[in-house]
C-alpha cells in the first residue's frame, strides 16, 4: 500500500504495472488489510454543520450506530493511527476543499490530535493525512472527521492504518482495494482461511472499486484469493 496512491485513477505505480502487462509481464499484489479500516460514500452534512455524517454510509450489518456520526479508533499507549482522505476529483486537479481532523474523545475538552486541512483551488491531489501516535500512558479514544470547506458534494474515501485496536461504527468494507492492486494490469490477492477458503478474512480488501478517471466504470477486484497463515520452503 502506498498512502498516496490516487483511488479513483490509475497512478503511476498502477501505470507501469499496465505497461508491463502488455509486455507479458505480470505485477502480483496484495489487496491490502484494510476492509475493517474503511469507508465510502458521499458526503453528507451532520445537522446543520459542514461535518461528514459517516453514520450516513455506514454498513448497518456491521454496526447500526445513527447516533455516532463519526469513525472511531482505540489507540492504546504505543499504538499509532495513520488517517487518509481522498476524493472523486481528478488527481492533480482538485478545487473542491475538503480537511481531516483526529479529535481526542477522551476528554471532556475533545482536542483535536492532528489535522490536515491542504488547500485544494483547482490544481491540488484530493487528498489529506493525519497522523497520531500514543506516546502516553492511557488509551486514547480518537474521532475521525472530515469537513467540507469549500465546494461541490464529493465521494468521500477514507483509509485508517497503523496499529489501533477498530471500532466497527459506520465502517464500509465493501471497495476498500484501491491503488495498483486494482490496475487491469495486476492480479490483486485477497487472503482467506485454511480452514474456510471459501470466506474472505474479515480484514482483506476487496471490491468493487469504483474508477472515475479517465472514464467511469468499476473494477471487479481483486481477481484470485490465497490463503493465510501458512508456512512454506524452498522459497531461497
């Protein structure tokens, strides 16, 4: 996985791996960890604020939370979290403002911890991130929020990584690949069980991935499954 990668395009790591596809080489990739660490949707205003309702795109099946509109992270004392924002702008060429904030729940005073609030006017990535690590002694319960400063309804895509312990409100693990393992050019991997092939792991990434540049359309990623949790030799 690579931070920076655009979500809804081909980069240039996703580039190179279709330019050797087409010279009979094949790129092999991961699908990533991060179906439990997702989520996907337009944005949606809580109330009357410029705040993402996240409750608004959340997979109830996972966890019907209408009152908590925002993700949420446990991160305990040497835990860190590392949060993404992008958006359905095109890479390079961005002039709808939106900003990610990492706000500390544990406190009455809610602090904000980090925050990431690029300008986007019309030639900037849509992208922002945010990064907090727990160098105290306590656990600390961290909001994840985003804001619509300025501009059009956008699909809002937003990736938690690090070491934090989940909380499963108003995740969406559906699309969570992204980046070269959803280039035509590559064979994306999910990862199932030994002992049930036949059920992706909980944390695996998969798809569908929407795709808005250069055209619309949707990747049905990743392409093959393997299983976890094995040993194996002759390997060098």
């Amino acid at each position: 996985i690579y931070f920076s990668e655009p979500a809804f395009e081909d980069g240039v790591i996703a580039e190179k791996a279709d330019e050797l596809y087409a010279s009979n080489v094949l790129m092999v990739s991961s699908a990533g960890n991060e179906a439990y660490g997702h989520s996907i949707g337009p944005y949606t205003p809580l109330e009357e604020t410029t705040w993402h309702d996240f409750s608004s795109v959340g997979d109830a099946s996972i966890a019907p939370t209408p009152d908590n509109p925002y993700l949420y992270a446990k991160v305990e004392p040497g835990q860190y979290l590392i949060a993404v924002l992008q958006w359905d702008d095109k890479w390079g060429d961005s002039g709808n403002d939106y900003d990610l904030y990492l706000v500390n729940l544990s406190n009455e005073e809610e602090e904000f911890l980090d925050y990431s609030i690029n300008a986007q006017t019309g030639f900037q990535n849509p992208f922002e991130i945010t990064y907090f690590g727990n160098d105290g002694n306590e656990p600390v319960d961290v909001g994840i929020l985003v804001d619509k400063w300025n501009g059009d309804v956008k699909t809002l895509d937003v990736y938690l990584f690090g070491t934090y312990d989940i909380y499963t409100n108003n995740l969406v693990p559906a699309s969570s690949i992204y980046g070269h393992a959803c280039s035509e050019g590559t064979m994306g991997v999910g990862a199932v069980p030994v002992s049930d092939p036949d059920t992706i792991e909980w944390y695996s990434s998969h798809g569908p991935r929407p795709i808005s540049y250069p055209s619309v359309e949707t990747r049905d990623k990743p392409d093959i499954t393997a299983t976890d949790g094995v040993l194996i030799s002759g390997a060098g």
